[in-house]
C-alpha cells in the first residue's frame, strides 16, 4: 500500500474513532467525510486528527463506570 493510501487510511480510522467516542461507545454514526482528495490538493491534507479533551474526558468517565 503506498503511504498516501495509507495516510488516507488511517485518517478515516481516525475520524471513525473519534465519532464513535462522540456517541459514547456506540455504532449509531456516519462515517464522517472529511474530502482528504480535496484537501491533499490544496497541501492541506493532515497527517492526525484532533479530538477535543471533554470528548475524551467524558469516555474515560465512562469506562471507569
């Protein structure tokens, strides 16, 4: 696999997991599009997502339950 495919990838894992983390563990979302051929032509393609704190935060709350 070559590393723009597999940054392509892992970008999608990444905006998965984190949509998953906004719906507190469950699997009631959409596969949020995040236009990754766009963004690579315009040199603006990220390499990692951000995922806010209080997301996090709330489901370490969570699990700790």
């Amino acid at each position: 696999m070559k590393a723009k495919q597999l940054n392509h990838v892992f970008l999608t894992l990444q905006s998965c997991m984190i949509a998953v983390m906004k719906d507190s563990g469950g699997n009631n979302y959409k596969v949020p599009h995040l236009n990754k051929n766009g963004l690579e032509r315009e040199e603006n393609l990220p390499l990692h997502l951000h995922c806010d704190i209080d997301i996090v935060n709330k489901d370490l709350t969570l699990l700790q339950q």
